[in-house]
C-alpha cells in the first residue's frame, strides 16, 4: 500500500489511479463530514461531488512537503 504522500505526488503529476486511491481512503469521512454538517443525504452527497470535483481540478497545487 501507497502512503499518502506518495499517492499525493503521484496525484499531483497527473496520475487518475493515485487520485482515485485518495479518493477511495478519504470519501467516507468526507461524506460523514458532510452530512454531519449539512443533516441531508442528498445535499452530503452533492457536497462530495462538488469537493471531489474541485480536488480533482486542484490537484496541482497539492502540497508535498
């Protein structure tokens, strides 16, 4: 298994699979945040899209340090 940290670098050069593995680890706790927050399934769901969508998009600024 991947670290973290590697899964970032690799994410931030591009790499779908690596971003798809963070993905995998994190979406539960941030679908948990969400609808902790926002007391809806649908609007916790929409919640995750939307921050999965600007990640994916962000990635390049992710830092590695």
């Amino acid at each position: 298994m991947k670290s973290d940290h590697d899964l970032v670098v690799a994410a931030r050069a591009g790499d779908e699979q690596a971003f798809g593995e963070i993905y995998d680890r994190y979406t539960d706790r941030v679908f948990g945040l969400c609808f902790t927050v926002l007391r809806d399934r649908a609007e916790a769901e929409d919640a995750l899209r939307d921050a999965s969508s600007r990640a994916r998009w962000a990635r390049s600024t992710y830092c590695v340090d």
